[in-house]
C-alpha cells in the first residue's frame, strides 16, 4: 500500500456523521420490526449482498416487504475518498454499521464513516 493511500484512509477514517429519520415515513414498528430490520441485514451483509467489493460511487440496495405498505429498505454506498477507487466492505463491518441505524433511529437514518455510506430505512412503500 502506498503511504498517500494510507493517509486517504486515515483522514477518512476520522471522519463520522450520523442522522436519524422522522417518522413521516414509516417506523421499526418497535422491538418485533426491529428484530425482523436486524435479521435482514444479517442475511444481506454478504459479498454477493451488500457488502464485499465496491467500485467508486458504486451502491448497493437491498429491499424487503414487511407488509402491504411497508418496505424495510437497506444501502450501502463507497464514496471512494482521496481518490481510491475500490474498496472492500467486511460482513462484519456492514451488519455493525446498518444494525446502527436501526438500533439507533425509531424511523431508520444514514451515517457515513470512513469513506461509506450506510442506510436503513422504514418505509411506507413498496420495493
């Protein structure tokens, strides 16, 4: 690894934001929803879901239908900070950053950390 690829992720990796949802459009639907929500990101959070190997700016969705209006919807986004092209996204890391948004946030939220984007969020919708 070359040390300007190394300084990218370590400026990135300081980097953390983290916003929750409003409920306006759709909740966990309380401890139930959000064991289903966490029992879907465990089975997402695969190299062949969304985690694994990204190119920049490349993302990766994952929607579930609850009931008849309401979609648990899951993203996961590598914004290719200082300039690194790929990146690499442990299951581990994945299902411990959108697990986040749902433990966190009654309506779901987004949070960037060290380059990505993760997103849970409780939709009144369809997929």
């Amino acid at each position: 690894m070359q040390p300007s690829t190394i300084l990218a992720i370590l400026a990135t990796a300081a980097t953390a934001s983290a916003s929750c949802y409003n409920s306006a459009g759709g909740q966990w639907f309380g401890v139930e929803g959000k064991e289903l929500a966490r029992g879907f990101i465990d089975q997402i959070c695969t190299s062949g879901g969304v985690a694994g190997d990204f190119t920049a700016q490349q993302e990766k969705v994952s929607c579930h239908t609850v009931t008849a209006e309401t979609t648990f919807n899951f993203a996961v986004k590598w914004t290719a900070p200082g300039g690194l092209d790929n990146g690499v996204l442990s299951d581990a890391d994945c299902k411990e950053r959108l697990k986040n948004e749902v433990n966190g946030c009654h309506a779901g939220g987004k949070s960037h950390f060290g380059g990505w984007e993760f997103m849970s969020d409780a939709n009144v919708d369809k997929c």
